[in-house]
C-alpha cells in the first residue's frame, strides 16, 4: 500500500514538472514568434544573399542632385551566333535596365557624333514628332518631366517608366490586345542618356562601332531617351526578327497605330532607317499621326521628317 503512493507521488511529481515546462517552453515561443519569420530569413540572407534592386520615383528624381546611377546588366546580341557558328544576320539583343537613372549632364557630340558628322541638336524632347536618327541627337541632359511607372499587370521584366500620354494609349493597346487573346509584356520603354552610353559602349567594345551601331543607338540618338518608345515582347523570340511572325508581332503590326504607336524599324529598311529590322520597337507619335503615318506608306524616319522640326 505505502509503495502504491509512493508511486503515485512520483507519477504526480513528474506530471508537476511537466506541466511546468511546457508552460514554461510555451510562454517563451509565443513570445519569441513575431521574431521567428525575421531571424530565419536572416540566416536565409546570410546563408544565400540576393542583389536589392531599387526603384526610384521620376518625381523624386528630378529633385535629387546626388542619386548615383546604378550599372545596367547588358546581354551580347551576338553571344548566340558566335557560339553556334552562325552568320550575324539578325542579333538578339536584350538591353534590360534596373532601375530609373539620374541624367548627368555631358556635351552629346561628344558621345554620339563620329568625326566626320556636325549632329543637329533637338531643341524640345517633349515634343512627340521629335526627329531622332542618326543625324540628330537629344541633349544629354534632357529627361521627360511626366514619367509614370509602367504597371505590373502589362509584366514589365523590371520597374519601368513612360511619358504620362504613352502609359495612357499603352494601356489602352495593351487591353484591347488582351482582349484579342494576345498577352504582351513590355521589355523596355524610357532609357536614360547615361544607360544608352553604356550600352552602346559595351557592344562597340565587343564588335566595333559600325556594326554595334547596325542594331544599337549613340546616346542621345535613342528614341528610348524620349520616354516614347517601347520594346514589346512575351515570347520565346523577344528581340529577335522572329517576334514579326509571333501573334504578338502580328497584333502589334496590324494594330499599334489605332493607339498611336508606330513601329520604327521596318524590315528591309535599314537604308534609310540606319537600324536592322526589329519588329518589338514602336514608337509612341500621337493617335492622328499614327494614322497618317500609317497610309502614308513611309518609314516613320520618313514621315517625321516631313513634319516640322526644331534643331539649336
């Protein structure tokens, strides 16, 4: 009988004991959780870190002296072809930017200009019919005061930004498109003067200015720069010739200009347009002259230089 409640004290003693500890194990968790998520993920960050990739408002920016541009990751539009033996008929090129960058203020003929050619400078960037070729060129300075960032739902591959009448149209081209059954996504619209410099330099150092220039434009000679353009794609063939024969290019081709979007480069143009086919580039003109240019038959090289223009 006595070793009975023996044992039963014991049994009570340990249960006590237990009991104890999980109250005690438990008010510790419950407070600790809230800081659980955060410690993990520290450990995650220290154990594998990823790159922060920053987003800056236009709007901020115009008022910000001391914001240092950030490198853009540049892709060889030949790396392909060299490495299958290919002819270099039609680069893939794949410019994507980070982020928003500052303009610095710089001479552009300095950049863009070859020796033997007096560039005429564009007074007004604003101004829609602007003529950018490679004979004129954008100050270096210059940058659209109306930016707005390219939404999420048209699957920008990074934060983008359009003048505020282009984003307006784009998403009207990009709802009626869905409505179609065609999904776009956007590869790149505004460019800075400072991201086309690198850019174009990087190429030029890896196969020389002329045939660099063949596909990619001297700063301040980038439609890019003027907040107009955009590159289209959501295929398996973005920034190739073969995006013209994708539905997306099809669509694009048949049904940009009612948005006032017109495509720059043209296949089998590149003697006038000084650029090699890319059936992704359209460039944002107004709804009117869009249509105009439309019938018109021209190049938009050849439309705008028909319309009025203003050099320094």
């Amino acid at each position: 009988m006595r070793k009975k409640r023996l044992n039963k004290k014991k049994v009570f003693s340990r249960l006590a004991v237990a009991t104890v500890l999980v109250i005690f194990f438990g008010a510790a968790l419950l407070y600790l959780w809230p800081e659980i998520p955060v410690r993990m993920q520290a450990l995650i960050d220290f154990a594998d870190p990823e790159p922060v990739e920053e987003t800056v408002d236009p709007a901020a920016e115009e008022h910000s002296d001391d914001k240092a541009a950030e490198p853009e990751e540049i892709d060889d539009p030949f790396e392909e072809q060299e490495e299958a033996g290919e002819p270099e008929e039609e680069p893939e090129i794949k410019e994507e930017e980070e982020a928003l960058e500052e303009e610095a203020v710089a001479t552009p003929e300095e950049d863009a200009a070859r020796p033997d050619q007096d560039l005429k400078v564009i007074s007004d960037g604003d101004y829609l019919l602007a003529l950018v070729t490679k004979e004129t060129t954008l100050k270096a300075g210059y940058q659209p005061a109306d930016l707005k960032a390219v939404p999420s739902y048209m699957n920008p591959s990074y934060q983008m930004y359009l003048r505020a009448e282009a984003l307006e149209q784009l998403e009207k081209l990009w709802n009626a498109a869905k409505e179609d059954g065609v999904t776009l996504s956007i590869r790149s619209a505004y460019r800075s003067y400072e991201t086309q410099k690198q850019l174009f330099k990087d190429y030029a150092s890896r196969h020389g200015e002329e045939e660099a220039s063949r596909f990619s434009a001297r700063p301040g000679q980038s439609e890019h720069q003027l907040g107009t353009a955009v590159d289209f794609g959501g295929t398996e063939a973005d920034f190739t010739a073969r995006f013209g024969e994708t539905e997306q290019g099809r669509w694009l081709a048949d049904n940009a200009y009612k948005y006032g979007f017109a495509m720059s480069y043209p296949q089998g143009k590149e003697h006038i347009t000084g650029y090699i086919y890319e059936p992704w580039h359209y460039r944002y003109i107004g709804v009117n002259h869009a249509r105009q240019w439309k019938e018109s038959g021209l190049t938009l090289k050849e439309y705008l230089e028909e319309q009025p223009q203003e050099f320094e």
